[in-house]
C-alpha cells in the first residue's frame, strides 16, 4: 500500500477505502491525501458513479439544506447563493504567475508563491467537522482522443450534485486509466456557512488557478461559475493544454443545423459571451444541441471535428418564457431532476426574471424572505429573483439533443459563429472573407457589453477576445496565433460568421432583431456552407440577400419581412464600425505584447475599406448600394 493510501484510510469507511484502491495511480492518492491534510475534513466520501452514490450526494444536497426540496414538481431542487456571490467574481479570480512569466495585462494575475500562500492558509482545517466529497469527471466523450480527466475535492453536497448533471462520469475511466493518466485537479470549498447554508465569508473568497501544478482553489464560495472546478475553471487549463498541443478549447455552444429538406444535418460551433444568446441559440426549435458552452476542437484528418466537454447546461434562467424557447420550458416545467438556483420560490414554485407572467408580491429568493420593495443594505431594491438565476440539467433529458453527444470522434464542424451585445456597429450576421478575416475580425475583435453573469458594472462595453478573455491562461496573443494557424492546417475550414442580436436603431435605442431571428440567421448560415444561398459583399463581411431573407422569415417563422426591416438590420454603419476598429487596435496595442501583426493588416484593410465606401455612399450605407453575388 503507497503511503498516501495508507493516511487517507482512517477517514474512509472500508467501501470508499475499497472504491479509492481500485484507481491504480498513486498521484491520484497524493493528491487527495495532501488536501484532506489541508483541509482537515472529518470523513471522505469517494464517490464511484454508482447509483447508490449518485443517489446519496443528492439526498445529502437536500439533508444538508445546501438544496431545499420544497417544490412541487418531482426531482425539482433549489439552492441559494449569498448576496455577494451571484456570479463569476473578476476580482477575486487570479492566475498564480511564477516570478519571470508574463500574462497580458488584461488578465487578473498574482506571485504563484503568495497566492498558494494566501489561498491555502485561508484553507487550512476548513473542512473541520464536515465530509470531503472526491467526485472523478470525464471532460469530453469516454474512451475518446479528446477525454480530459479531472478529480474534484469539495465539501459542498450542492456542487458535488451539480456536477452529476453537467458532467460525464469518470471514476471508471480513472480505474482503466492506470498509474500514468493525468488529471486536472480542483479542491473546493464553501467555507463558512450560516443558517440558510450559504456562504458568508465573502471577503475572503478567492479562485485561483496554478497552471503549473493544473490545479485550481476556490474558497468562500458556492456560486457553481466559481465553485464547480470543471466549469470555466479548468477550462483555464485545457486552454494552456490544448495551446501546448495544437488543439483548441473553446466557450462555444455546439449545434447540428438541417437543411431545407429536413434530412441534411450540418454542425456549428458559437461563441457568445454569457448571456449574448449562446443558450437559446443552441436550444433552437427544430435544430439539436451537443452542448451549450465549452467545446474541444481537434485536426483529425485535416478537418475540424468538436465535441461538447460537459453533458448538461448550467444555464440563465432570466428570459425563458414559453414561446420564445418552448424546448427548456417543457424541460423546466416538467417532472425530472433540476437544480434552480436564485429563483423566487413561492407555493412550492419558482419564479424568474422575464418569463412571461406576473410575479408574486412575496416569497423567498437569494435574501431570504423577499417581499415587493425589500432594499439591500445599499438602499437598493431587490428583485423577485436574480437576473444571473440558473438551472441545470442533464442534456439527456432534451427532446432535441443530438445523438452524436456522446461520439468518441466528435462531429465536423461546418461553421463557426462569434457574437456578442453589439449595439451599435456589426449587422444581424455575416461571413467572413476568409479564415484569417472571421477570427481576427469577428473572433478576436469580438466587442459586447459586460452583463449581469459577471460580477461588477453592467452595460460596459469591452472586448472579450473568442469569448474566452475571462479564462484565457495563455498570452492573448498566442491565442490569435493559434486560431489562425489551426485553420491554416485544415484542407476543409469551417466557415466564419458573425453574428449579433443587440443591434439597436440609432437614435431611439430600440432592438432591431427579435429573439425568434435569430432562427432565421442560422438558417441563412446552413445555406452558405452549402453554396445555396447568395450574398451581397460589404466592407465588413458577405451579408444575406433581401429575397432569401423574406424565403426564410416564411419557412422558419411563418412571417412577412419586410425591405424597410432588412434595410434598417443590414445597413453599414461606417461611423461606428471605424469607431470599434479603433477601439479593438487600441485595446490590443496597450494590453497585449504579442498581437500578430497580420491583426493590425487586416484590420487597417477592414478600415479602407470602410473609408472607400463612406467617400463613395455616406456614412450609413445601405445593403442596396454593394453589388449581389450569387454563390460565393
């Protein structure tokens, strides 16, 4: 027996001892040993995947009150989040940088031995009196060239749940994987909690990431964006990995889009910052989802396949009403195992932001007993429920989800789309000219506003690069470099699009884009990858021609559309879009050392282009005046 085994028995009853000595690897052994000294918890709990185990981290969710069982719809949960943890925490989030290594300005960053200094002594004997749940997670398909392996530590029954939904078993695949499998590590925990089972010690909380050792620490947090280590926590570190490799790992939705005639099935992958549109794209009426938010993409064979790394969606809650996504709101109000968070509860049903009917007048939410006009202690009214509320679930549950989940190969990607709150510049969609302009003008220059999903200051515009700039963990300008040399490989690139659904009229503010047309622009995609639908050159991008849109908008939504719509949606507006250029080349020169210079070519000629067409047309230039292409 390796001496780490032989520590960590006296914590373990003799079926978790049994379950822990069938993982032949030692480094597994030593790892958990090593943070149950840390953290000094009184018991450990090896969790196998076995439905007994599954069964019993979801009743200790519920008897440790982390999740409270009070709704009426079978299998239906909820869990409270504190006040100040309501969402991904910027500040607090910091890579553990060895002396002599630079990132980009632009990411959060700390001296690795004072930050491993401060995190573990805030973790030092926090799991006093509590259980350590080891939870093992298979990060992509099983069996498969793109599987990742990761051990989680935590002594929250609510992550530990959690994870069962969104994430593929792995404990077997440890026990086949033998003493050399490497594994990416995470210990958790919620730290300090009061009466309601929520975290108090806010002001400690910290989530830091040591890419050298692939581990990450979060403490004094339950929010699942912080707490559950393989959501975009560890993607921090299949991103360094992938980098390493000549791989992608990507904050990408990934989707299968039919053709007119229903049978042909082409697959796309989207990036979209949280709450720009990712969940409810991939969620179309009539389409399947893979998966809603992180995708690994490999070469295999000089073409682009991906597969979804989780198996469920943590998903925003705020917006789901029954008309505009039927699918989820069958899901969400049905029988079946569902953890809402930050909801507003009342009579044994939750209630949530903008879904469609009026809310109670009272009720408990994420405060506590809420009542119409409670404030916070800022003199803040409160809301009903959070805008940032989630649910998650297993994909498997979905009427549409894809049948090739759970392929080892992964699916071909057809297309790749980037959007994001764009209020102002970009059109509805778009294609790229080429690879190099998609992910240098769509891709790295991807510009939104910051949301609710993010702990700070809403509604401020910011670049965030692939979608990926909150868990990049390589130099931002590698990670161009990567995106561009990955494609160059490819004898069969997906094509590149762009995409915005926030575009507001100018002058009075008012959204130019209903949340169903988006349907109607991912179908126009399924067309151009096929040569079936013609396109109209701008300085910008190919955009759709009128009569294919008014085609679409009839099969797809069953509604007129009208040439005054599509003139206001697909006009160029050259004022703001040499506007963003300058803001994306300015972010760029004073955050990010390396940047390509063929970045700054493309976008100098993305500007020429402009200023030819503004000398010729005006400032705001209608999709009339650019020449049709048939096919391109």
């Amino acid at each position: 027996m390796n001496p780490y085994l032989e520590a960590l028995q006296q914590k373990l009853s003799p079926a978790d001892f049994k379950k822990l000595s069938a993982i032949d690897n030692p480094v597994v052994h030593e790892f958990i040993a090593k943070e149950s000294d840390l953290c000094h918890p009184e018991k450990i709990f090896i969790c196998s995947d076995s439905t007994e185990d599954i069964a019993h981290v979801r009743k200790m969710a519920v008897t440790s009150g982390e999740e409270l069982a009070t709704l009426s719809m079978d299998g239906h949960t909820v869990h409270f989040d504190g006040e100040q943890d309501q969402g991904r925490d910027r500040v607090n989030t910091k890579y553990l940088i060895p002396k002599g290594v630079t990132f980009s300005k632009a990411l959060n960053q700390i001296d690795r031995q004072e930050g491993l200094a401060e995190v573990r002594g805030l973790m030092r004997e926090i799991m006093n009196g509590k259980t350590m749940i080891v939870r093992f997670i298979a990060l992509g398909p099983t069996n498969s060239a793109f599987t990742l392996l990761g051990i989680q530590c935590t002594d929250s029954w609510y992550v530990a749940h959690t994870e069962d939904l969104l994430y593929r078993p792995g404990y077997e695949q440890f026990v086949k994987a033998g003493p050399k499998s490497d594994f990416l590590r995470v210990i958790h925990s919620a730290g300090k909690l009061n009466s309601d089972m929520v975290s108090v010690d806010y002001k400690n909380k910290r989530i830091y990431i040591d890419h050298m050792d692939n581990t990450i620490y979060s403490v004094n947090t339950q929010y699942a964006g912080n707490s559950v280590g393989f959501k975009k926590l560890a993607f921090r570190l299949a991103i360094r990995k992938a980098s390493s490799e000549g791989w992608l790992a990507e904050h990408m939705l990934l989707m299968g889009i039919f053709g007119p005639d229903g049978k042909r099935k082409s697959y796309f992958a989207g990036a979209f910052p949280s709450a720009c549109g990712k969940t409810s794209t991939a969620m179309l009426p009539g389409e399947t989802i893979l998966g809603d938010d992180i995708a690994y993409i490999r070469d295999v064979n000089s073409t682009a396949r991906a597969v979804n790394v989780e198996s469920g969606i943590f998903g925003i809650i705020q917006d789901v009403k029954a008309k505009d996504d039927a699918l989820i709101w069958k899901v969400i109000t049905s029988p079946g195992e569902i953890i809402f968070s930050n909801v507003l509860i009342k009579d044994g049903r939750p209630y949530w932001l903008g879904m469609g009917e009026e809310l109670p007048k009272d009720g408990q939410n994420y405060t506590g007993i809420w009542y119409e006009g409670k404030k916070d202690e800022a003199g803040n009214e409160i809301p009903a429920a959070n805008k940032n509320a989630r649910y998650a679930v297993s994909l498997k549950v979905l009427e549409n989800v894809d049948p090739e989940l759970n392929n080892p190969a992964g699916v071909e990607l057809a297309g790749i789309m980037y959007g994001g709150r764009d209020a102002k510049a970009y059109v509805p969609v778009q294609q790229s000219f080429s690879w190099e302009h998609g992910i240098i003008a769509y891709g790295a220059s991807l510009e939104t506003e910051t949301t609710f999903a993010t702990i700070g200051k809403e509604g401020m515009p910011e670049i965030n690069m692939m979608s990926i700039q909150d868990f990049i963990s390589i130099p931002m300008g590698k990670n161009v470099k990567n995106n561009l040399q990955f494609g160059r490989k490819l004898k069969k690139q997906p094509t590149i699009f762009g995409v915005n659904y926030f575009l507001r009229e100018v002058g009075n503010g008012k959204y130019l884009n209903t949340p169903q047309d988006k349907h109607v622009w991912v179908k126009w995609m399924e067309l151009r990858v096929h040569n079936e639908a013609g396109a109209i050159k701008t300085p910008t991008g190919y955009i759709p021609i009128y009569e294919d849109l008014k085609k679409l908008f009839k099969r797809v939504l069953k509604r007129d559309y009208s040439k005054e719509d599509y003139i206001k949606q697909f006009t160029i507006r050259v004022p703001e879009n040499l506007a963003k250029i300058e803001r994306v080349s300015r972010f760029y020169q004073e955050n990010v050392t390396d940047t390509p210079l063929e970045m700054f070519g493309m976008l100098y000629m993305q500007r020429q282009r402009l200023i030819d067409a503004q000398a010729k047309y005006g400032d705001y230039i209608s999709p009339e005046c650019f020449e049709k292409e048939v096919n391109s």
